[in-house]
C-alpha cells in the first residue's frame, strides 16, 4: 500500500478557497486562486495570522545559519489596512515627495523663523503659528519658502554638486519661483484684508520686506546701489499700509498679541554715537544758511533725530526690523532728496548703512553697506565726506583708513 504524501495543511487561507475547498497560498492581499479567477479575495480578520501559528521546523537550522540570517518579516498585514473613502485597490493616489519644499520648511523652523522675531516671547508665533496659517493661506506658504531659500543661499556655502553627483539646488532660482507665486495670490486679496486672513497677510507683509533686503543685487549697467536701496525704502513704506491694516486682527488671537507689543528701550543717545550726530546737525544749520530757501531744514532735522532714536534702539538690543522702521518714518520728501543725491541726505544714509552693517542678526546688512557707502564716498566732495568717515571706518576698517592716509 503506498504511503500518502504528506503536505502542509492550510488552516488560514480565504473565504472563497474554503468554499470551493482547494488549497489557497494564503497570499495577502489577494491569493493566486483568487487572482487567477479574478474572483474577491478577503480573509476572516479574526482568524490569527499564519506567521503568528506555524509551529517551527523540526530540523531547526544550525545557530550560525539563524544568526546570519534571519527570517524577513512579512508584511502581508498591511494588505488588509483600507480607507473607506480609498480607491486603487486601497493605495489613495498622492504625489512624491517635494524634498526641496521640505528643506526649506526645516530652514525656516530652524533658523530663518528667528531672523523674524523679535525675541524669545515671539518665536513660537514664526515658528509655529505662521507656518500654519501657511497651510491654508498659499500665498504665505511660498512666502515662507521664498525667504528660506534666499537665506540658504546667503549663508551656505554654494554646493557645486549634490551628493548623488548631480548639480546642486540653485536656491536664488527657487526663492523666485515661490516668491512669484507668492505675489500673485497675494495681490487677490490685498483689497479684502479680514479677520480670515489678516493674520497671514500681516506675516507675508512681513516676509516680504526681509526678502526685499536679503535678495542679492547683481549690479546691473542702469542701476545703482543707492537707486536699488531707495527702491526697497519705497517698497517697505507700502508694505506698512498692508502691517496696519492686518494688525487690527491680530487683537482678536491672544496668541499673535506679543507682535504688537512694542520692546522697550532706553532712547539716550549713546556716548560715542553723539558727536556724529551733532555734526549732522551742525551740516543741517549750514545749509540753512546757505540756502534757506530751497533747504528744508525741519525735514533733515526730522530724519536725523530719528537716526538718532535708531542708534539708541540698536544698542537697546533691537535688530534689524527696528531700522526698516526707520525708512518707514522717512518723509516722501526725504526719500526723494536721497534719489536725487543731495550731499545731506547721502550722508545721513551712510550713517544707517553703518549701523546695518553691525547689526548681528542681519546676514545681509554688510553687503547693503559696503555697496551704498562706497558709492556715497565717490559722490561726495572734500567737503561732504568727513561727514561720513566714521561710518566708513566702521564699515571698511583699515582698508579705508589706508586710503584715507
């Protein structure tokens, strides 16, 4: 009498197997007799899975062959997690990765939201509660990942290739393609600012006017670094209508409030910042004299005091918003003698070109003021320019003090 074959039975296999009574492989999600017949596979989900009850081999393997190489596992299970509302066979369609949006949201996290605030009692709202309303305003989003890129590219130095040896992310050319994208939503709504999108209004108001700064200039044949900095004056003075008229929703979200509360700070005028001051005074009386016609004194005086209240609110420990602040104090008037190249207004300019360029928060304010101060020096005379050699020195050290020799 021959022996029966023996064979491993199947205890867990399909519905649709154990009705027709065949054997089933026991394949997740659909087994091959199911596949075969194109007929629905499920399994009974309250049956244990065939990996949790298999008994071991009764030749079990020598130690060294499970040591080196032990069982894979399998993933089967994950055959039988479906969404209700999926399609596709259980996979619901989603796009790849964007890793270059996932970098640039890290940078911001970690780095660009703390050039935006104003200290410890504002960085959870930069950090976290911008990026959400990011979520549900687009235009802030791109905002957000136009500036993180500006800052990557202004603070790294440039990868050449990628570690797979392709060319690295040019991240200048990223930063414009989000920040165009930016505008164009952003301009939708700037004649309907509301308590629904005030908050992320006043926060791409916000970044708009950093990303205005921090951009690098390429010098270009018609341009000039002081028609290129009046240029971001003019832009800040208009993002402040669009600041105030979103600040009133801020009043409403106990956790946005801290933007509105102004850093106190002892406004004496520094010691060592006084005789520069009052030599720009003393220059303002001149003028006067000279001309009190077309000299409009009270408008120097008036751009002058409020550099002095800059100078003291930078050694209060306030950064770089504090001096965008002083641009948006600034006169029409005032701004349009700076375009025009009056030898007064170009050195008051330099003396803020200085302090820019000191402030330890700002990764771009060096190069605002080595480009604007230098071309100041070449405009102005032998009569003009000991107005500004402090600010030179401190901008350019022994370099202009050799020149200067």
């Amino acid at each position: 009498m021959a022996q029966r074959r023996s064979h491993q039975k199947s205890r867990h296999g399909c519905l649709e197997c154990k009705r027709r009574r065949v054997k089933c492989d026991e394949s997740r999600p659909v087994c091959a007799n199911c596949a075969r017949r194109q007929t629905d596979c499920e399994y009974d989900s309250s049956g244990p899975l065939r990996w949790m009850t298999d008994e071991p081999s009764r030749s079990p393997r020598p130690l060294s062959d499970r040591q080196q190489a032990p069982p894979s596992p399998d993933f089967s299970l994950f055959g039988q997690f479906r969404s209700n509302n999926s399609s596709n066979n259980g996979e619901a369609p989603l796009p790849p990765l964007n890793l270059s949006d996932l970098e640039l949201m890290l940078q911001w996290v970690n780095a660009t939201s703390m050039v935006m605030s104003r200290g410890q009692h504002t960085d959870k709202i930069w950090r976290t509660y911008v990026p959400e309303e990011g979520v549900s305003h687009p235009f802030l989003m791109h905002g957000i990942l136009a500036l993180s890129a500006v800052h990557i590219a202004r603070t790294r130095a440039r990868r050449a290739f990628a570690d797979n040896g392709q060319p690295g992310r040019d991240y200048l050319q990223i930063a414009v393609s989000h920040h165009n994208q930016a505008l164009a939503l952003f301009r939708e709504q700037l004649d309907d600012i509301n308590p629904t999108n005030g908050k992320a209004m006043f926060a791409f108001a916000s970044i708009t006017v950093l990303y205005a700064f921090g951009f690098p200039r390429t010098p270009d044949p018609g341009s000039t670094a002081v028609g290129d900095l009046v240029q971001a004056f003019v832009l800040v003075r208009g993002v402040q209508y669009v600041l105030t008229q979103a600040m009133n929703t801020l009043f409403e979200d106990r956790a946005w409030a801290p933007l509105r509360e102004i850093t106190e700070y002892d406004p004496t005028l520094p010691l060592e910042a006084r005789p520069a001051i009052e030599q720009l005074h003393m220059a303002n009386e001149t003028c006067t004299r000279q001309d009190p016609i077309l000299h409009d004194s009270s408008l120097y005086q008036e751009a002058i005091d409020h550099l002095a209240d800059l100078i003291a609110a930078v050694k209060g420990g306030l950064g770089f918003f504090v001096a965008c602040r002083w641009a948006i104090k600034l006169q029409p008037a005032f701004v349009d003698r700076i375009r025009d190249r009056r030898p007064l207004a170009l050195a008051i300019l330099a003396h803020w070109c200085a302090l820019v360029a000191r402030l330890q928060d700002v990764w771009f304010g060096i190069e605002w003021g080595t480009r604007v101060a230098q071309e100041i020096w070449y405009v102005l005379d032998d009569n003009w320019r000991p107005l500004i050699h402090g600010c030179m020195e401190q901008i350019f050290g022994e370099q202009y003090l050799m020149i200067e020799r």
